[in-house]
C-alpha cells in the first residue's frame, strides 16, 4: 500500500513540474540550412511559414542561415527543422529525404554532406 502511495506521489510531482514550463512566446531561433538561390529563399521562408507559430522567418542566400520568431506554445524548433526538411532542404538537425531533395529544382540541388 505505502508502494501505491509514493508511486502515486511521484506521478502527480512530475506533472506538477511538467505543467510549470513556460514556453517562449517569442523564441528566437537561426539555424543553417542548405541552399543556392532565390528560389531556394521562398521555399525556405515558405515551408517556415506553414509551421504554427511563426511569426517572422527569414533566410540568408550568402550565410545561409534561417533566423525565425516562434510561438514555442504551437510549435518547436524541432517541428520548423522538419518542414523545411520536408521541402527539400537540409538543416543542422533534420536531413531532407532523398526524395524530397530529388523534387528541387536544378540549380537548388546544393552539394549534400
């Protein structure tokens, strides 16, 4: 019985500490993320658009970086990762699938790692 008791006590701490997160509203967060050209940008700042909660995006052709404000309560750096990856462009942390990358366009095709 005492086992169920402080089972049950351990339970409730951790959701109590779950539950006091509080998550950025205005997160700002850059990444890398392959790509060559113009087009390359729209898709970039596109695909970060569609993911909720973002509030600015916007992608750098010469460093290559994906600077973004986002609302960490409807989304997290993890879910942009992967919508950009999914248009085709690798980041530091998610890599495209190889066919998603095949769909760009020529002269968006950069040189994989």
């Amino acid at each position: 019985m005492n086992k169920l008791v402080l089972i049950v006590m351990i339970s409730f701490l951790g959701f109590s500490a779950q539950a006091q997160t509080k998550k950025n509203k205005n997160l700002k967060y850059t990444t890398e993320v392959n790509g060559n050209c113009e087009q390359c940008k729209k898709r970039i700042e596109k695909a970060a658009y569609s993911v909720p909660g973002v509030k600015t995006a916007s992608w750098d052709i010469s460093s290559h970086q994906l600077s973004v404000i986002l609302n960490e309560e409807k989304s997290s750096p993890l879910d942009l990762n992967k919508a950009v990856a999914k248009a085709g462009h690798d980041t530091k942390d998610v890599k495209a699938e190889t066919a998603d990358y095949d769909n760009l366009h020529t002269c968006c095709k950069y040189v994989r790692e």
